[in-house]
C-alpha cells in the first residue's frame, strides 16, 4: 500500500496558472493534467497525502471528489490558500473539503519519521538531529533546503504525486 504526497495543487487558480504555471494552455489544461497525473499513479490501495493549497474554487471540488473515489485514502494537510472562506469567498470549507471524501484534514502531520507540513519547518523545529525529515510544498519550484527536506510542490516533482516510501529508502 504505496504512501504518495503531492502538494500545491491550485486547483482552479487561473491566476497562478496564467503567472507562474505558462506551460500550461489555461486553468483547465492544468487541472486536468494533475488530476490525470494523480489517478493514473494513486490506485484504490493507496494513499495520497495533498500537502496545502488544494481547490482555489468550489466548483473544482468535483476533481477532488474524483480523485477521493479513486485513492483508496486521500488526506489533507492544509495550506495558506486553504483558510476559512468567508460568505464572500469561493474557496470550499473544510467541510465541504470532507464531503468529497477526504478521510482527514491535517494542520501538520508525521508519517515514518517525517513531518508534513504545507510551508517547510525550521530545522530546529521537527527534530531533525533524530533523523526526522520535513515533506513540504508552499515554495512553487525545486528549492532545495537538504536532504532533510523534500518539496513535493507541483513544480518540484512535475505534477506527479511522489512515493514517499521509495524516496525514504532512497534516503537510507
């Protein structure tokens, strides 16, 4: 039961596509070569951590819903851009979020020794000496703090969500 991580998905955000994702033809062209890139590697026994900035716009939450129906667990640890939408937001609400069929919503959470996290922790701040590593998004290219820290940003790992098994055996 592989774990995948994938983070900054931006679903929905014309604006972040047509400013810093210009490969990518429009906001549909974006989404949808995430979302195809997510459910041809994430299968019914696996799990998909979405590590923060996840759905821009409530009418993306149907692609969430798919991918929630296709992974077998899919949890999210929130981001900047996951905040509270007010009355006057389009942004979905962490109920909303869960409706779709994510299991969990994080702040932060650990998995084997790693903590996962949307911006990237201190190193001081997730015990790091003892061998713990940060897997993080927020920084939307391949900005690289060590090899205690992995982006798994869109950018960083070419909008393919990332096996966080492979890369801790990697790593050993």
């Amino acid at each position: 039961m592989p774990v995948f991580a994938i983070a900054d998905t931006h679903l929905g955000d014309e604006e972040l596509v047509a400013t810093e994702r210009k490969q990518f033809a429009n906001v549909d062209a974006h989404d949808n070569t995430i979302l195809s890139n997510i459910l041809a590697t994430c299968g019914k026994r696996d799990s998909l951590y979405i590590i923060g900035d996840v759905v821009e716009i409530k009418s993306r939450l149907p692609m969430l819903k798919k991918i929630c129906d296709s992974v077998g667990r899919v949890y999210i640890v929130l981001g900047n851009h996951d905040s509270m939408p007010n009355s006057h937001s389009s942004r979905p609400s962490a109920q909303e979020l869960l409706n779709c069929g994510v299991r969990e919503l994080f702040g932060m959470t650990s998995y084997h020794h790693c903590t996962l996290t949307h911006a990237p922790l201190h190193v001081n701040i997730c015990n790091m000496e003892n061998g713990w590593r940060n897997i993080h998004g927020h920084l939307h290219g391949k900005v690289e703090f060590g090899e205690q820290f992995l982006n798994v940003s869109c950018p960083a790992v070419n909008y393919v969500p990332l096996n966080i098994d492979e890369w801790l055996e990697e790593q050993e």
